[in-house]
C-alpha cells in the first residue's frame, strides 16, 4: 500500500524522509499510523498536480511615478 512519511523514519531496512511516498506492508500501516508515522494515500488521487501556466507570459511592468 502506497503511504507518506509523516516524519524522518526508518522501514523494512531503509530511510525514508519526511514526505516521502512509498510502499508499505498492509499489515503494519496501521502499527505506524496509530503513532502518527505515516499516511495513506488516497487510491484515486495523484501526487502532485501541475499548474497550467502558459509558456510566454507578458512581461511584468510597473507603471507609476518616480519617487523623489
């Protein structure tokens, strides 16, 4: 089962930091979610989401008076 490390830990031999998504043995996620170690995620959702940003945007201006 996919979970996320809620805090800096080590599991089945390796490190895994805070953040990090990996997968897990069913039965000792819920071991480590009842002490506050790791998530689960979601089945439909999806790490991470890009922004739909075109690729040329107008530059950036200012329009104002000087100060003096």
């Amino acid at each position: 089962m996919k979970v996320k490390a809620l805090k800096n830990l080590i599991y089945d031999g390796t490190f895994h930091k805070a953040g990090e998504v990996f997968d897990m043995a069913d039965k000792d996620v819920v071991d480590y979610e009842n002490r506050h170690w790791v998530i689960r995620l979601l089945q439909g959702s999806k790490p991470a989401l890009e922004a739909n940003v075109p690729n040329a945007l107008p530059p950036l201006t200012v329009d104002g008076k000087k100060k003096k």
